[in-house]
C-alpha cells in the first residue's frame, strides 16, 4: 500500500466510511450501538487554545459525550455551555480528589452537571522529592486499604449530593501482593458497591498484567462506563518510558475487540477513548478520529473485512446486520466520499487521482473494489 497508510489503518478508514455510507448519513448520524465519549485530557491542549473549535470537531467526528478532565476547567458554568453548543453530553468527569475535604471537587463535579465524579488517581500518600513512579509501585496492602476506607467516604458525599463516584485505575493497582491479590482486588473487596463504583480503563489493566475480559467479568455490576487506550508493549511495573507507547486504538498489543464484545455483553453503554499524548505524526484530532472510526467499527452492527482483489488493489466487504442496504439507493451515493479516507491521513494534500472504485450491493452488504491502491 502507499506510504503513510497500513493495511489495519485502511481497514478502520474504510469501516468509518462504511458507516457514513448508511442512508447517506455522515459518521455522526450514523450512531454506533453504544455511547461514544472522549476523555478531555486528549484534546486538553487544543481545548485551551480553542474549546468551542475543539468540541465541535469531535462533534462532526462522531462522539456525543466528552468527559471532563476537571483539573485544567477553571469555569465549570462555560465549560457545560460550550459542550452543549457543540451538540455534546458532560456525562462524567474526572477530579482532583486526595485524602483532603472532597467538597471542592463535587462543587465542579454539580456545576458541570455530570453524574459520575471520577477519581483519576486516589493516592494515600505523595511525598516530595520522591519519584513518583517508584512510589505508586511501591504501594502496599494497607495503602490500598486506605484507599478502599477514602473511596467509600467520597462515595457517600457524592450520594448526599445527586452524584456517582468512580475510580478510576492505572498499571500499579494489579501488583500481585502474592495468592492472586493485588491492589484492585482489595480495592473492589473493601469498598461499598452501593457508594463506589469503577471505570476500568482497559488498557491500563493489561500493561498491569491483569486479563480485562476475565476481571471485567468479575466485576459485572460495579461499573457502567469503560476507557480504551492501547500500548504498543507490555511494561509492568510502568516507568516514564511508557508515555512513548501509547498507540492508536487497535495498533497495540491490548485485546480491546474481545474487551468491547465483553463490555458489551455486560450492558455497558459509555465507551470512552481515552488516548494520552503524545501523537505520533499527527495532531489529538487526528487520533480521536482514528480511535473513533474503531470503536466505530467495533462496536456498530457492521464488520469489515478487507482482501485482496486481482486488480492489484483489495475489496473491503462491508456487512450489516439490519437489511439497510435494501432501503437505501447506494448506487446514488458521490463517489467523492472516498475522500474521507484520504483527508483522515496525515500529510495527505489530495485525493489520490489513480484510484478507482466500484460498489455492489445486496441485501445485507456492500462490496466496496479498490483497484490500484497498492502499487
């Protein structure tokens, strides 16, 4: 294929489009099943520059909710103003809770009108001078336990107020204490499941050595939102190394296709992208719209599956499970739609003049040949 453009990045593209294609919806019409949010963390530099350009990009992307990132909101009354100009929900929110009086921090959580106050990090102790990668790996059974005692106390405020409280975790919460214990199994055993409740982040667990599907399974119940981020390798424990492997959704070693089907299966309906910087190659924009088109795919009632085809290009199959196609007359759709494939690649200036495309269809699919696309 041409440079700057994978076979899986082609993939994912293709299954963006194939959803825009649906009833000549754009991508943000063309609602995938479950709930599609964005931790503002990802976008917080543009968000400071720009935030009503910034929420009403990933608006046309496709997202309905962004999660607040309460440490950099200095105004929570135009933060929620601005998010509902651009068409978007303030669902969740992450805030700078510590072992301190937690009424600063559900004052923002109620006046950005969210319902889940999210701990990003709960840490019982923080010392000066202290590498803070050696501290969080070096927490113990009884620091855990404090921080079980400290959720449940933030919980009931959050109650007394209208809200929910979730923890959020990171890698150092799946050290294996020893006899398959670690900090989150003490975590989800000493904390009251009516006061506290989890927002795993897939990708964390499994640079921490967890197996998500399995304790996502466990965990049915406890939890009703999910972050998604990938990693291009294992390191376990985490060190500062690690911000220089995170990766596009699906380009990395976490098995987030079984961790969809599994949230999914579980009823959960807020999936979240939560994808630190730094990007490689491309702006936070481009990867929102990358992370988006696969959990897009993923989580849609579409699957794509891309071949080869003997006019040195490929066929991408696209298959539905509702008899859409039928309804829809695809024949009629502007060839210029392709171009969303195109502008979504980084340093792309035009459309590639040598591709060619032909669509058939049927009852439950769209056959989509691409001819000379790979040279």
């Amino acid at each position: 294929m041409k440079e700057g453009l994978n076979r899986r990045e082609f993939a994912r593209l293709s299954a963006a489009v194939a959803i825009a294609v649906l009833g000549h919806r754009s991508l943000a019409e063309a609602r995938p099943e479950r709930i599609v949010g964005i931790q503002q963390y990802m976008v917080k530099d543009l968000m400071t520059k720009d935030p009503e350009g910034t929420l009403a990009k990933l608006a046309s992307i496709g997202y309905t909710e962004i999660e607040a990132y309460g440490f950099t909101i200095a105004n929570p009354k135009e933060f929620r103003q601005q998010v509902n100009a651009a068409g978007l929900r303030c669902f969740s929110g992450q805030f700078d809770f510590g072992f301190d009086d937690p009424s600063k921090a559900l004052d923002k959580a109620s006046a950005l009108g969210v319902r889940y106050a999210i701990s990003s990090m709960l840490l019982p102790r923080l010392r000066s001078g202290v590498d803070f990668y050696a501290m969080v790996n070096s927490l113990t059974q009884d620091d855990f336990k404090r921080m079980a005692y400290r959720a449940n106390e933030i919980g009931e405020h959050a109650r007394k107020r209208g809200l929910k409280y979730a923890y959020h975790n990171h890698w150092f919460e799946f050290r294996d204490f020893g006899n398959g214990e670690t900090g989150y199994s003490i975590l989800l055993k000493e904390t009251d499941s009516a006061l506290v409740e989890f927002e795993p982040d897939a990708g964390w667990m499994a640079v921490g050595g967890a197996n998500p599907v399995q304790l996502l399974q466990k965990m049915q119940g406890r939890f009703h939102l999910i972050h998604f981020k990938d990693f291009v390798v294992r390191t376990n424990p985490a060190s500062s190394d690690h911000e220089q492997q995170f990766v596009d959704l699906g380009d990395g070693m976490v098995p987030l296709k079984s961790i969809v089907d599994c949230a999914k299966g579980l009823g959960i309906e807020h999936f979240i992208v939560d994808h630190d910087p730094p990007f490689h190659g491309m702006t936070a924009i481009d990867a929102a719209r990358l992370d988006y088109g696969f959990l897009a795919q993923t989580n849609a009632a579409i699957s794509v599956d891309v071949g080869a085809d003997d006019r040195s290009g490929c066929v991408v199959r696209i298959e539905t499970h509702e008899d859409v196609f039928a309804r829809e007359n695809l024949f009629a759709w502007n060839i210029t739609a392709f171009d969303s494939i195109h502008r979504t690649r980084p340093g792309a200036s035009r459309f590639d003049q040598e591709i060619g495309a032909e669509l058939q269809s049927d009852s439950f699919g769209l056959n989509l040949f691409f001819y000379s696309f790979w040279n």
